[in-house]
C-alpha cells in the first residue's frame, strides 16, 4: 500500500512539471506571437472608401500598399486612410495592378515600414501571421503555409513568383493585411482567393508591381497588334525544330507587327528564341519592361522560315 502511494505521488508530481513545463512554453510562444503582431501593426493602415474597407501598409513612408480587389477607388480618387497613430489622413490612389491585385496610395505623413526579408522561400508548414487595421483596431491571424508551389500566373494575368495558401482566418476588413515570418520580416500581403482562401502576394512581386505603378499609374503591357490561334507546323525531321506555331489570324494595320513587315497567315515560332504555343504565352513574353525593346521574331511564311524585327509597343488597352 505504502509503495502504491509512493508511486501515486511520483507520478502526480511528474504529471504537474509536464504541466507546468507545457503551460511555460505555451505562455513564452503566445508572448512572442503577440510581440512580432505589435511590432507590424506600427505599419499598418485601415482604409476606407464610401462602403468598403481594407487594411494596407506602409511600403514607403509615403506609400501604402493594399489588396485592390477590396478598393473599389479608381485611379487619382482620395480614401480615407486610419493611421497607427489615431489620425485620419486623405490617400489619393497612385494605382491598381488587377492581375497581381497591387494597389497603392500615396499619403502625407512618415509611416514605418516593415524589414523585408531577403532571401528564402517560404516553405511548406511555414508559421506565417497577417497583421492588418480596421477602423476597430488592430488585427493579427496566426497561420501556416498549407500550399506551396512555384510562380503561376492569377486569373486576371499577373504573374506571381510563389503560390502560397495560408490557413488563416482573416477578417473582411483585414484583406490587405502584412504577412510576417517568425523573425517579424515582411513576406508579402494577404488577399482572398476563391471561397475566401488567404492567398499570399509575395513581397518581390509587390515590389515589380509598384515600381510600374509608381513610374506610369498603371501596369503597361506589350504590343504587337497581332491576334493569333496555335497551329499544328508540318514535320521538317530537324531535330529541334517547332512543332507548334501562332498563326497570326487578325492584324492591326498600324501596330508594330504591321510596321515591320508581318503578314495575315505568317506563323511565329519564337520571339527571342522563346517558342509561344498560345496567345496568353505570347502576352507574357511582352511585359511592359519589352516597351521599345526590338524582338526578333521567327516565322514561317508560306512554308518557309523567316526572321524579322519588330519593336514592342504599348497595349492601348493597359
């Protein structure tokens, strides 16, 4: 009896230091989560525009970035902007990136911005927390990177470096928000993807996206002034030689293509060396970046390959 009781008591004893052990690490891990959320949200903004409301933060001291699809504000509009401090401040909309969903807005006042990292992919199970603003107060959502992939180009044609899904619960008004890693460096912004996914918008491609909208208001995109539609090419028994081609079906009589020579019914094989086998393909060989740029284009012509030179121009529709 006296040993069972002994036992009892050991066991008791090791059962409350496991307790007290766990509580301890549980304590010290919530402390560090709320201290990294308070850091960022020094950054963060809420914004607002008649009915809708968002989160941002500062990219610039001058700037915010936030999700575009939440900001219905066109372009050079002026949205209440809700700074850390308690003061409401009027933003004007520099511009949107739809197919990135980039927005930013130009402020009046010196915002801290968050340390960026600088190398490393985020990985799979990655601890990732989105810190934001409503005119409520703050917000912060502690998730872990569920899906990991590699660049993939959005439904509304941006091309993002990473695709990355976050298990987060993030608030309506908190689209928008700064995503950290453990260390408080900043990985991006968190958006809504389809049935309300927290889609991640990693901090290289905010930083392609609003250095275009802070040159020119808006994403430009290249011309060629070509509609095409792939084409099967005849063998040729080349090794290496295309097999796919875009055949130029509608032709802008005084777009670049037109300009340099290209006919209806020539077929390109490649622009720089780089084989497009669909007319999305082909956008994304031309990103505002070619502007001006001269591209060598092959083609084939009644059966017989060419080369010509066409200079990129500037989509009108961008």
């Amino acid at each position: 009896m006296r040993r069972d009781k002994r036992i009892f008591r050991s066991t008791q004893r090791t059962e409350e230091y496991c307790m007290t052990t766990t509580a301890s690490h549980l304590d010290g891990l919530s402390q560090e989560i709320s201290a990294l959320a308070a850091g960022a949200a020094a950054a963060t903004v809420a914004i607002t525009h008649k009915h809708h409301a968002s989160s941002g933060f500062y990219w610039q001291p001058d700037i915010v970035v936030t999700a575009s699809e939440s900001l219905e504000a066109r372009r050079s509009e002026t949205v209440g902007v809700h700074t850390p401090d308690g003061k409401s401040l009027e933003g004007r909309i520099v511009g949107h990136d739809r197919g990135t969903d980039v927005a930013l807005i130009r402020v009046a006042g010196a915002g801290v911005s968050l340390p960026m990292a600088t190398k490393g992919a985020i990985v799979l199970g990655q601890a990732l927390i989105a810190v934001g603003r409503t005119q409520q107060g703050e917000t912060a959502a502690l998730g872990f990177a569920t899906l990991v992939g590699g660049a993939w180009r959005s439904m509304r044609g941006g091309d993002l470096s990473q695709r990355v899904l976050i298990d987060a619960r993030l608030q309506r008004a908190a689209e928008g928000s700064a995503v950290i890693d453990t260390s408080g460096h900043l990985r991006g912004m968190a958006v809504f993807g389809p049935r309300r996914r927290v889609v991640l918008i990693p901090t290289d491609t905010i930083e392609r996206s609003a250095t275009e909208l802070l040159a020119h208001g808006k994403i430009r995109r290249g011309y060629l002034g070509v509609s095409v539609q792939g084409v099967q090419l005849p063998a040729s028994g080349a090794a290496g030689s295309p097999t796919l081609g875009l055949m130029v079906m509608g032709l802008d009589d005084k777009g670049p293509a037109a300009t340099a020579g290209i006919l209806r019914g020539d077929i390109f094989t490649a622009i720089d060396g780089k084989a497009p086998h669909s007319a999305r393909a082909l956008a994304r060989l031309l990103p505002g970046t070619t502007i001006g740029q001269p591209k060598l284009a092959d083609l084939v012509r009644g059966g017989q390959p060419m080369q010509v030179t066409v200079t990129v121009g500037e989509h009108p529709g961008s």
